[in-house]
C-alpha cells in the first residue's frame, strides 16, 4: 500500500494538488472498483490514515457454511474476525492486500484522469467568474437555430441567448465579438458563460475602455438606459471640477463615443450630465430638447416637464423612446406637458414611467 502513496505525493507535487486531495479521490474510484467487482447493493467502508500511510478497505460479506461467491466469506473465516456471528449475518472482511493493489492500480488512471479534468474545469471557473461585469472576447461558434449564439472562449463556452441580442446585430461564424458576462456556471460538461449585448452595464463596460477617464474613476457612469439598437442615455459626473465629464466621454471630434456607438450597431447615444438634484438631473435627462422648467414630486417619484411648443416632439422623441429613456434613467414618472396647454387637465399630458 505504501506505493499508493508515494505515487499520490509525486502527483500531487508535479500538479499543485493536495495529497489529500488526491488520495480521497483514488479512495472513492477504488470503492467503486470494489462495489462492481462485489455487488452494487454491497456497503464499502475505507480507513485513511495519511500520516502513517494506511489504507483499508473493507467488503460487507454474507457469512456462509461455505462461501461460493465473492460476496460470501465462510463461517470459518467469519469467527475469527468476529466470534459472535453466525450464518446469514453480513460482516465487514478487509480486501486482502494484493487484491487491492491490483484495484488501485487499475483505476489510478482514470481517477487521475478525471481529477486533471475537474481541476482544469474548475481553475477555467474561477478564472472566468473574474469577468462577470465585465466584456469578454471570443469568435462566434454556431447561431442556432432559435438565434441563440455559441462564442468559442477556449477552455469555455459562452452563451449568448436571443433575448440578450439587440434587434439589429447580425452575428457571422467565425467572426469576433465582444459581449458582457452576466454569470459564470460550472457544469458536469465544462464551463459556460452567460453572455449580453443588450445589458446596461454593457454600454458601461464600453465607456471603461474607450474612457481613460472613466477606466481610473475620474468620471462616473452614474446610470445607463438602453432601447438596444435604438437609443441610449448614459449620466455622467465628476468630482473634478477641472473635467467635464460630457466632453470626456465624447472625446475631441467624437472619437471616443464614435467606437462604443460602433460597437452597438450606430445606436444613438446621448451623454447627459447627472446631478443629486433631481429636477436638474430630469432637466439633462431630458436632452436633446429644453425644458422650460421642472417640477418634482419627490415622495411620490414624479415630474412634470415644461418645454416649449416646439420642443415638444424632440421632448418626446420618436414612439416616446426619449421620454421613456429619461423616465428609465432617472426612476421618475415624467410627464411632457407643452407651455401653451400649461392651464390644460393633466389628463390631457404625455406621461411616462420608468420601466425596469
């Protein structure tokens, strides 16, 4: 037996595992060993002691006047383990030595085997669990055929579903994509990636890396609403007062912003500045139109916002995205209402309500 464990301590030393890691996984695969060999419907006890090199395994057995089977031990035999026993009582007999070298030893591959396996699978675990919140790179595997995308992530696979997907992304095998990691599962099979395109924190990732200013924390991507495809508004700030965080994100000549609208499929984004003050955040929210002034109900999260006969489609924006999208960034109800209908009912006001 003590060749087990000089061979167990050379592998756990060549692959940074613990010996008793890898003693009690050679443990389990010989109880399995010894449970076809003897009858699945046999109990197998083990003792280890790795300090003094022991191991046991030990057989439940059927005591009989005369044993014919492997799973039957005499009568005879049985007393002198136990002198209370008698015929058609089970006992627990030690596997004899040679017989369990030869088990070990022919499951010592397949149990080092599968433990590199697990080890692999498990090291890609905590590696990958490191880029949830976070953009991942990968090439396109296959596009099902109910839309969903597999991304070849090498020691894992990341799996983009349809309703993370924006309208208009078209998705080609073999081409590269970038996308947002929502979880990371460890699975019987190997590791696999929920992945985004559509996720708030997608747009938020990409001001990381196209902003220095927001990748060292000078500037703050406060919040982020999305109609993916559509429209974005995203509120920035900074404590500097020497940074103006709009100018920042959009970069000299738009460069900056130019990549991430890239990188969403030229969906329009709109930088806004964000402000502890509600009704000054409602008002930059509300960009690109003007408000004329704002009111804001606090208690009950709602706002109204006045702006010019002429701004008001802007206010509102195309099938109400702007105002939906301010509602959204900011958490309050907003109603548009035009100055000349400023004595109207409120019934008569464009009110919209930010949805999660």
């Amino acid at each position: 037996m003590e060749e087990i464990f000089n061979i167990a301590s050379i592998i756990a030393k060549e692959h940074n595992i613990s010996l008793e890691d890898v003693l009690e996984s050679l443990v389990d695969s010989i109880k399995m060993a010894v449970l076809r060999k003897y009858g699945e419907d046999r109990k197998v006890k083990t003792e280890l002691d790795i300090e003094n090199k022991i191991l046991n395994v030990l057989i439940e057995k059927d005591v009989t006047e005369s044993a014919k089977k492997d799973y039957e031990i005499d009568l005879k035999d049985a007393l002198s383990i136990n002198p209370d026993v008698k015929v058609g009582d089970k006992i627990y007999v030690k596997l004899d030595t040679k017989n369990l070298g030869r088990i070990a030893a022919s499951t010592t591959k397949s149990v080092m085997s599968k433990m590199f396996r697990d080890i692999e699978k498990h090291s890609a675990y905590e590696e990958y669990s490191e880029y949830v919140g976070k953009i991942i790179s990968g090439e396109i595997w296959s596009v099902g055929m109910h839309g969903d995308v597999l991304v070849d992530l090498k020691n894992a696979i990341g799996i983009l579903p349809k309703r993370e997907q924006a309208p208009n992304d078209k998705y080609i095998v073999g081409e590269l994509i970038k996308a947002y990691v929502i979880e990371v599962l460890e699975e019987p099979k190997g590791v696999k990636l929920l992945l985004s395109r559509t996720h708030p924190g997608f747009v938020k990732e990409l001001f990381k890396k196209e902003v220095p200013e927001v990748r060292d924390g000078n500037v703050d991507v406060k919040a982020v609403a999305r109609d993916p495809s559509h429209r974005t508004k995203v509120a920035v700030y900074s404590n500097d007062s020497h940074i103006d965080p709009i100018g920042t994100c959009v970069g000299s000549k738009g460069v900056r912003i130019s990549s991430i609208v890239k990188e969403l499929g030229d969906e329009k984004i709109d930088v806004v500045k964000w402000s502890a003050n509600p009704a000054v955040y409602i008002r930059n929210a509300i960009a690109p139109a003007k408000a004329v002034s704002v009111d804001i109900d606090e208690d009950n999260k709602k706002a109204k916002i006045y702006v010019e006969d002429e701004e008001y489609s802007m206010a509102i924006g195309k099938a109400g995205i702007n105002a939906k999208l301010a509602a959204k960034l900011t958490g309050y109800s907003i109603d548009i209402i035009k100055n000349s209908e400023i004595d109207e009912q409120d019934d008569d006001y464009a009110g919209f309500a930010p949805k999660e």
